[in-house]
C-alpha cells in the first residue's frame, strides 16, 4: 500500500517549472539611458539576478529552474533559450518619447511623465494565450504588492499606439516584438520601471522593490 502512495504522489512532486530569464540588450547595445546616466542593461542583469537569487534563497523554490541569458547575445542565443522552457521572460527598463524627456544639469535624461510596469506578449507567438496567462499572473502579483502600471505606450502618438489589452494589469499586445513572436515557448517582455524617472529610478535600485518583482515573476510556478 505505502508503494501505491508513492508512485502515485512521484508525478506531482517531480513537477517543476522552467524559466528562461532573457537580460534585455546586451553590455554594447544597453537600451535606455536612466536619470542618473546609467546604462539600462545593468538593472536587467541586476533584477535578473536578483530573481535567481530570491527563488534560491528567500522561497526556497525546488520546483523552478531558472536559466538567464546575459551577456553579447544574438536574437538566435535568445530564441533558443526559450526551446522547452515553460515560460521565456525577458527583463527590461522602460524610458519614453522623446518630447517628454529633459537633459539635466548632468547632461542626463529627466522625466516624471511617466512610471510603473507593463507587460507585453505577441499575437505571433505560437503559445499567445499561455503567454497572456503568465503575464496576468505577474502583473496581479505586482499590483497586490502595490505597484502600478503604466498606460503611456497606448498613447497615440509615434512610437507608442500600443494595444492595451488590460488596462487594470498594464498588460499590451506588441505582435512584432522580434524576440517575443520569434520565442519557442510562452513569452512575456516585463518592463520593470520608467528609470528616466527619477523616482522609479529609485526604487529600481531599491531591494525590497526587488523582492517584490522577484516575487511576482516566481508567482508563475505555483
Ligand atoms: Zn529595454
């Protein structure tokens, strides 16, 4: 009898979940420049990392493997990262348009127009409604947490006019996000904060808004 149980119990506890951290940009092509003139590819490596270390230590999570893509990556590297992983995450920081950012003193990008998270997921991405799920996840951990989303990419202006499918989670669809549409599995783009804004800047740097990024993302697990 005692065999029965623990035959039947094997499947559930060998059950785990893959996660395929993808670090936006890369050290030479960093993405965005924040309000203090740092460079936007050392948060996503820094949160990245600090998901990694948050599963291992603070929730004791046996149940995720978690892998992060860093470094001078190709679109190819990023594409087959994400091959037979339950979830490809790429970890980003967020700016905006141009007519809303002025240099400071410093020479540096200074805006408070916009702040918060959002989420993109690709209609061209074959698991699209498995990725959708992923990202309402993360995002209604992030808001029980107290965070907020922002809506400045569904503006219709030039280099906005992103679809909005939720406005209350900060979730949009970007069809033709490349490593998104071109992911092998589910896949979500997370914007962590607007670090031209000074205070998310802020508290993009800060650990206890670390912890509670790293707790949303590892919400998808349970
Ligand atoms: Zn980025």
């Amino acid at each position: 009898m005692k065999n029965i149980f623990i035959i039947l119990l094997m499947p559930i506890f060998a059950f785990s979940f893959d996660l395929a951290i993808d670090v936006g940009h890369t050290p030479k092509f960093f993405g965005t420049t924040s309000s203090t003139c740092q460079q936007e590819y050392n948060y996503n490596l820094a949160l990245s990392k600090h998901v990694y270390s948050y599963a291992k230590t603070k929730m004791k999570k046996t149940n995720i493997n978690i892998s992060i893509q860093e470094g001078e990556t190709t679109f190819e590297d990023r594409y087959k990262s994400s091959i037979n992983k339950d979830l490809f995450l790429s970890i980003h920081h967020d700016a905006m348009q141009e007519q809303f950012i002025k240099k400071d003193v410093n020479g540096c990008p200074n805006s408070n127009y916009a702040s918060g998270f959002s989420l993109f997921i690709s209609g061209k991405n074959l698991y699209y409604e498995k990725s959708l799920h992923y990202a309402k996840k993360i995002a209604k951990s992030l808001l029980l947490q107290g965070l907020k989303p922002t809506l400045h990419h569904a503006e219709p202006i030039q280099g906005e006019n992103r679809q909005l499918i939720d406005k209350k989670l900060g979730i949009y669809v970007f069809d033709d996000l490349k490593v998104l549409k071109n992911a092998k599995s589910p896949a979500v783009l997370f914007e962590a904060g607007v670090i031209v804004n000074p205070i998310d800047e802020a508290k993009a740097k800060d650990k206890i808004q670390m912890d509670k990024i790293a707790n949303a993302i590892l919400s998808i697990s349970k």
